[in-house]
C-alpha cells in the first residue's frame, strides 16, 4: 500500500514539474513578443518626438533660388546679410540670381550672380526688440532692453540709410550672430514731418522730411503735414492721423 502511494507521489511530481516548464516557457514567449515590440515602438517613438533642436543645427544648407532680402548666409567662410534679390533668365540659358550681399563683419558690399542650384550655409541668427536711447557724437548708438534694462552700444552703420528714421524711444530690432551685433532695422512704417517742398507737379510734390530724406508726395501734403512713410522703400504711405 505505502509503495502504491509512493508510486502516485512520483507520477504526481513529475506531470507537475513537466507542466510547470510547458507554462512557464509558454508564458516567457509569448510575453517577450509584446516587450520586444514595446521596445521598438517606444524607440520609434522618441526619434519621432526628439526636440526639432537636436535636427536643426549648424552646417544645414540652402540653394540659392531660396534666398530672400534679409537672409543671412555663410559663404567662403564669411557672414553675409542678402540685400537685393532678382531673378532672371537669359534666353535658354539657365536661370540665374543676382544678390547684393553685405558682408555683416567688415561692412563691405558684393554683387555676384548665382546659380539657382547653388547650395550655402544658413546662419542662424538671433533677433531682438530695443529701444532707442540716444546718439553719441561718434555715431555709436545706444541701445535698452525693456525687459533687463541693460544697455548696449552698435554702430550707426548697422542700420544702414535706415539710421534717419530713428526716433527718441523707437522700439529697434537687433540681429546678433555668435552673440555679435551684424545688422539692425526699424519700424516698416514710421511717422515723419514734411520739412520742405523742393518741387510740385499736378500730380505729385517732391518734399523733404524732417530727417532727411527726399520723398514725392501727393498734390495736397503741405509744409508742416505729418506723414506715414514706408521705411523700405521712402515711399509716402498717407497723411498721418491725428
């Protein structure tokens, strides 16, 4: 009897070990499956989701039919600001792009004819707002964040014939690359006061503003007027409203 039962414990364990390692090996299986697919979803995932900053860094390059008035590009080992764009094709040849670049280090300007499939380094720069506080003698302007109030100085040069339409706490913006100063610009639409009329036409006055510059005008601005002009091209926007 006693032997029967030790017989019965035997088969017993063993069908139970045996059953154990069928269930475990079958659960470790078809576990691994889902983890592994996890793994490379969630890799997937990150690489998706990664900050555009990891992408987006130095060295990226940009054709020249891409360029636009105000880029700023890297050439030869040099930084330059795009200052006039035009397109063009002659005949049937291949187009071609003149630029006037304005090199933002030494000030020099360049004029030269690309291909549009010629390929530059875009600097990336940093822009920002200032207001304007006053004008030393030497032409060096200076400069106040509103948000730190911390002063800056940049040369006149870098607002270029904009410079004139600079008012007494005008908010200026400030373009910086590697934390240097390389260009600087003004409002689009600046309010200015006729100095002068120097010439009239029925259809038009040619007056002088208040800081300079020449500009036509309709019939009916006079002396005095205070107008809206447009600081990229100098040209008469409206009468100003009160």
């Amino acid at each position: 009897m006693q032997a029967l039962v030790r017989h019965k414990l035997r088969l017993f364990n063993s069908n139970f070990n045996s059953l154990f390692r069928i269930s475990s090996s079958s659960y470790l299986h078809s576990s691994s499956a889902p983890l592994n697919s996890l793994a490379s979803s969630s890799t997937a995932t990150n690489s998706f989701t990664a900050p555009w900053s990891t992408i987006q860094r130095r060295g990226n390059r940009v054709f020249a039919s891409d360029i636009r008035v105000g880029n700023t590009i890297g050439k030869q080992g040099r930084i330059y600001e795009v200052l006039k764009v035009d397109h063009s094709q002659e005949g049937r040849g291949k187009a071609t792009i003149k630029v006037e670049l304005r090199d933002v280090l030494q000030g020099t300007k360049v004029t030269q004819r690309l291909g549009t499939n010629e390929d530059f380094e875009k600097a990336y720069v940093q822009e920002k707002t200032f207001m304007y506080m006053c004008t030393d003698q030497d032409g060096t302007i200076v400069l106040m964040d509103n948000d730190t109030l911390d002063q800056i100085e940049v040369s006149k040069d870098l607002f270029g014939k904009n410079s004139s339409y600079i008012q007494d706490e005008m908010k200026v913006k400030v373009q910086f690359y590697d934390d240097k100063p390389i260009s600087a610009s003004v409002p689009k639409r600046v309010i200015c006061t006729v100095k002068e009329v120097i010439a009239a036409t029925p259809r038009n006055k040619k007056v002088i503003l208040d800081n300079g510059p020449t500009i036509e005008v309709p019939p009916h601005i006079v002396a005095g007027d205070a107008i809206l002009v447009n600081t990229e091209d100098d040209c008469y926007i409206e009468r100003a409203k009160a």
